[in-house]
C-alpha cells in the first residue's frame, strides 16, 4: 500500500523559494487588472459575471449598512464567536501598535526623529471560494483598523453571512462582493464607491496573488502568498493520532498544501500513518486533504540539531514542535511564519483567532518577511532638523566632503549654504 506520506531522505529535503505565480496565471491576471484599471465597474461587474462571483443583477457593492443586517441575520452563537474572535484579535494588534513609539535623538546643530503614520486606505481580501473565511476578513481588516487606517474595504466572492457580519464587526466601509484578479484591480485602482487603496492586503488563490503582483507598482502589498505549509517536528512523546489531525487540517486546505513532517523515532511514522488513514475515512473533506498529503513528506532526522536545521532550510509557514522541552527549544528555531510551541499549541488555534494573524509568508519567503500585522499598514517617517548652524559644522562639512567625492557639485553648493 502506497504511504499517504512520501518518505524522504536528507538529502532530498529543498530549501523552499517562493514560486507563487507561474507565467501564464500572470499574463492572464494581469489582462483581467488592465480591464478593470481602465473599464471601471462596468469591466469589474463582467468579469465577475464571468467567473461566477455574481448573477446578473445582484450588487456587487454592499455598504455598511447591508453588513450589519447582515450581522443581525446570523445566529447569536456565531455572533458571539465572530465577536470574540475579533476582540482577541484586536488585542493583539493593539499590543504589538503600543510596543512601537516615535524616536527623536539629538545631533550637533538639531535633532533626527521619525514618526509612525498609517497609510489612509487599506483593500483586504478575504478568499469565499469553497468554503467561507469570514476569518480572513476579520484578520486582515480588524488589524487594519487597529493600526489606525481610516478606510478599509473587504472583498471576498460569492459572500457568505458570516463573512459579511465579520465585515460589520471589523467596521468595513463596505464589501465587494467579487474575487480573484478582478477583486484586487478594483481594491488598487477604485472602482465604484470603493477609493483607491494604499494597500492591499490578505490570502487568496493564484488569481490573487498573480493580480497583487500585477498592481504591486501601484499599492502597496503585504507578500506573494503560495500555498499553505505546515510542519511538524514530533518526537516518541507525541500523539500520532494527534499529529494526523494537524496534518490532515492543513491538507483540507486545498489541493496544492503542503503539510510536512520530521520525526526523530522511526515508530512514530508507521503510528502516524495509520492514524492518517483511519482519520480521513470519514473526513468531509477527504479529496482535498488526500490530494494535498501527496505534496508532503515525513523524514526521520537523526536529531534534533538536524531537525531543527531542516525546518530552517525550508522556512515554512507554519511550525508546529510537538517534542519533549519544546518551550526551551523554540528559541533555537530562527525562520518561520509562526511557531507553535507544544502539542497543546495547535496551528488551527492561529488560524482562528487566537490573537496572532494567519496570513503568513509561504514558499520559503519567512526568511525574509514577517506574516500580517500592523507594521504592515504602517509608515516610519523621518525628520530631520538643524537650528544650530554652527552646532551642525562637521555634518555640513562632511556632507560638502561627501558630495564632491560623488561627483555631485550641486549637492556640495546646496550644503555650504547652510555654514556659518
């Protein structure tokens, strides 16, 4: 019987690099962009019409009045989850704007100092594809309006209630009820009464991300996302069946996840691997999830040095350390997207709102870009300022100095104007 997890050497684990958009969904996402970047609403509304977002007829805008009728609608039991899950989402946002202040240091002749600002406009994407992520709309536009930005627009396909009352309870200007590259174009360029947006923001399929490449010349993007990885590093004191069920969530994701799996007891495979196949049995879920393990692997590494250096090689999005200590062997982890430290500490807990955000960098990019959060919505701004020209002598010298060096005489004359 074929394993459902791909048994890997040492030597056959790859560094991950990003490859999100491949060039054929680029070329195509950026037609759709153009045609709504010079079409408008008209050219938006086709499109999705096109592509199933929407029926003839139906709005494609809905204000903030549409999204709390909306949240009226849903149950109080989902009320209160979506309620509970933004406030702790809030909180931590809020947490992490308050660690960050302005700076102001004094240099001869004045002062240096930047300023934290946020951008005004923020577009944020929420995927409604297969299934509704009113969690996507809470992560992305809850952290935007925690750190400070004054308009904030979600869209999402085909939106489900629950996402349309998470948009109520974020506090969205509105909801473009359209996705893929379509969605995207509108965000940056403005569309409708939607304003062209600083950023844009959230997960999504190839379509999206190919657009958010596409408009990333014009607005500011968080990262190129691909698909979802989870790994997990487990020892003999792990649960097999427990670290099926983690793999399997991540695998439900879509057909092209990748969950991922070291070990360092070779008993733990044979266990986990019967785990997989009783647990997808009854899985709803079960062509998704067994199509995404065929992109995963299970590798035993001789310890947990080597353990711990393959997770760094592959920088994944998720890592989850199912070991013995693993409070004392995180810090040795350095590149990740988020960490979830010990078998209590399940990554499904970061994906639904336990304060930290789920849009996450993927494709080995968390080696070089941290996930969504409120720095991404936010701008250090510098300031310089000189009162003292003579407390300012060596700077303007050496600027003087500096400018002739390069070659630039203007810049020299600019600044011996400012001597004593």
């Amino acid at each position: 019987m074929t394993p459902l997890l791909r048994r890997l050497n040492h030597d056959q684990i790859a560094p991950r690099r990003g490859g999100a958009v491949d060039p054929e969904t680029l070329r195509a996402a950026a037609g759709i962009v153009e045609d709504v970047h010079r079409g408008g609403e008209p050219a938006l509304r086709a499109h999705a019409e096109r592509l199933g977002d929407l029926q003839a007829g139906e709005p494609v805008f809905l204000d903030p009045d549409d999204l709390r009728q909306s949240l009226r609608a849903i149950s109080p039991n989902d009320r209160g989850v979506l309620e509970r899950t933004a406030a702790r989402i809030a909180a931590f946002a809020e947490a992490q704007r308050a660690s960050l202040s302005t700076v102001e240091m004094c240099i001869g002749g004045g002062t240096v100092s930047h300023r934290i600002a946020p951008v005004e406009r923020a577009g944020c994407y929420a995927p409604g594809g297969r299934f509704p992520l009113p969690s996507s709309a809470l992560m992305t536009a809850v952290t935007a309006r925690a750190s400070g930005v004054r308009q904030v627009w979600i869209a999402s396909p085909r939106p489900a209630a629950v996402t349309r009352a998470a948009a109520a309870i974020a506090g969205a200007d509105g909801l473009l009820c359209a996705g893929g590259a379509q969605a995207i174009a509108a965000l940056a360029y403005g569309c409708g009464p939607i304003p062209a947006c600083d950023i844009v923001v959230g997960p999504g399929n190839r379509w999206v991300t190919a657009a958010k490449q596409v408009i990333s010349a014009d607005a500011g993007i968080d990262m190129l996302a691909g698909p979802s990885e989870l790994l997990i590093i487990a020892d003999d004191s792990a649960d097999p069946a427990t670290i099926a069920a983690d793999l399997l969530a991540q695998a439900e994701h879509d057909d092209d996840a990748i969950p991922m799996l070291i070990v360092l007891d070779e008993a733990v495979i044979a266990h986990v691997e019967l785990a997989l196949r009783e647990q997808l049995a009854d899985l709803s879920t079960r062509a998704t999830a067994a199509a995404a393990l065929r992109n995963g692997f299970v590798v035993r590494a001789r310890d947990l040095d080597e353990a711990l250096a393959h997770s760094d090689r592959i920088a994944p999005e998720h890592v989850q350390l199912s070991i013995r200590d693993a409070e004392e062997v995180a810090p040795r982890l350095r590149h990740y997207g988020a960490l979830f430290i010990g078998e209590k500490s399940a990554e499904v807990f970061g994906d639904y709102g336990a304060g930290p955000n789920h849009v996450l960098p993927t494709g080995g990019t968390a080696r070089i870009r941290a996930g969504l959060s409120v720095m991404t919505f936010l701008r250090f701004q510098t300031q310089l300022r000189i009162d003292d020209r003579a407390g300012a002598r060596e700077i303007i010298d050496d600027a003087i100095a500096l400018a002739r060096m390069e070659g630039l005489e203007g810049h020299a004359r600019s600044a011996e104007r400012r001597r004593c």
